[in-house]
C-alpha cells in the first residue's frame, strides 16, 4: 500500500498543528519523548521535525509533504511547492511577524539607524536580505535562544518572532520595523507533487486542512421565524450565500438556517429576537469547504 510522509511541526506549532488535524478529521497521538506520531490514517505515516528545519527535509525527499512558516522557507532558500497558506500559529489566527526590536531607551528610530550595528536573530539570511534591500550594512549573529534578553548587553537590536508582541514589552523592548510576516504554509516535496497518487492525497489534505480553519471563524445559526416575520428576520442575516428555509408543520412558521461569522453573533443574535425569531441555536462548525 502506498504511504505518504507527513512531517508535523515539533514545538511552539505542534499543539494548534494536531487541533487542527482534528478538526479536519485526522487524530494524531504523539506520545512523550516520541518523534513518531501515530495518526490513524493507514496511508500517512508520520515524523517530526521543527518548524525551523522541515522545509529542509521536504526539499531532499525524506518528508512528502509537512508543514512550516513562510519564514523558514526563506531562510533555507528551499526549494518546495507551496500547496496551501494556512493561516493559524500557536497563540492566534493572526500571521507571525519578524520584527527589528530594541532598548525602549535605544537611539535607534528607523531600519537606518542599524548601519553598523549588531543584531541577533534566528532569522538570519532573511534578516540580512531585508537589511541589504535597505542599503543598510550591520553584523548578523545567530541567536541560540532567549534572544529578548542580549540587548542592550550584547547586542544593539534584536529581530524576533511574535505574535503579540507581549514578550517584548515584558522585556522592554520596543518594535521598530517589521523584517517579514509569515503564515503557516502546507509544503510538498517535487518528486512527490509530481506523483498522482500523492498529489491528490496531498491536495485532499489541503482542503480538509483549510475546511477546518475557514470553519474556527464562523459559526451556524437556526431559528424559527413566523412567515409574517420573515422579511424583516432576512435583512438582519449575512451568511456565505442565502440562508436555508425549509417549512414547517404549522404553515404560519419557517425554519432558517445560515452560516456566519462568529465575530458578529453576539450583536445578531439580539436582533434576530428582536426582529421576530425565536428558538435559537448558534453551533460550532467543524470544517467550512468553499
């Protein structure tokens, strides 16, 4: 039976990684000290790797297809094919953000103010690009951890990963520019994306994948409405297209269902009761495929 080598982020991604693989329909164990995650697909079989080295990994062939940022794509120069942006991270739904930071007391204003400096930095290569696309020449050291903390000690700036930037704050850091964003991508291997049987157990992972995440932003919603209520329940109702309305046993009354975005249900809901529904009932959605 053929297999395809999936590769799951370990660390800062892997929690919010194996959420989503639930969600989508896949259960991954991952047992303690094990880099071998059991996932109960016969077809797929799994290891893992850090975020920061699986595009590697992907691009030799030793993984078929994995799942990484934007940002070490870049900064292994790999050579991959970008099947799908997902857009999900450990903390929020937001992109992660590579910025320059520095000493709230620090001189440095602007990317210009780095000329000659010294800044560490994980992201190195991609660093020294965004330095150079500014005419800007500094010293570039790789940073092995706890980077918040070297400057101003040994370091004038930092570029660093965040997604909320409360850590830098905690560390009295200020953000002065922003070097990249990155998203989470689904990436395959070129020898496996030109495999038929592959390609299509890669892209129907591609859309499950991204089904569940369109779903985490909005929600379902039914109600009864009186027909002489309708129109005015209507205009109160976004959804992905037009809502469902089917017909109930009493001929006065109408069933609607409609999908929403969850950001807007606790202020549509009082409206929608206002307007003339009742029975309501907001549920979660597992996967939303467009």
């Amino acid at each position: 039976m053929p297999t395809l080598k999936l590769g799951v982020p370990k660390g800062s991604l892997q929690d919010s990684t194996v959420r989503l693989f639930e969600k989508a329909g896949y259960k991954i164990i991952v047992r303690d000290r094990s880099y071998v995650p059991v996932i109960d697909d016969p077809e797929i079989e799994c290891l893992m790797f850090r975020a920061q080295e699986m595009a590697r990994y992907v691009e030799r062939g030793i993984m078929d297809v994995g799942l990484t940022g934007q940002d070490w794509i870049m900064e292994n120069d790999a050579d991959v094919v970008e099947v799908e942006d997902l857009v999900y991270s450990k903390q929020t739904s937001q992109p992660y953000r590579w910025v320059v930071a520095v000493p709230q007391d620090s001189d440095i204003h602007s990317v210009k103010d780095l000329q000659g400096k010294r800044i560490a930095t994980e992201l190195v290569q991609a660093t020294r690009r965004y330095l150079a696309q500014h005419g800007v020449q500094a010293e570039v050291e790789y940073s092995w951890g706890a980077t918040e903390i070297k400057a101003p000690l040994l370091v004038d700036a930092i570029v660093e990963g965040t997604e909320t930037g409360s850590s830098l704050r905690a560390n009295r850091l200020r953000i002065v520019d922003t070097v990249t964003e990155s998203t989470t991508k689904l990436i395959a291997n070129r020898q496996a994306w030109a495999d038929d049987w592959k390609r299509d157990k890669i892209q129907t992972l591609a859309i499950l994948l991204k089904g569940a995440l369109e779903a985490e932003a909005k929600v379902g919603l039914k109600m009864n409405v009186p027909k002489d209520k309708l129109a005015d329940v209507s205009k109160q109702l976004p959804s992905l297209h037009t809502p469902t309305i089917s017909a109930q046993s009493d001929p006065e009354w109408v069933a609607i269902e409609v999908i929403t975005d969850v950001h807007i249900v606790r202020d549509l809901i009082p409206k929608l009761k206002k307007a003339g529904a009742s029975g309501i009932v907001e549920y979660p959605l597992n996967k939303v495929i467009y």
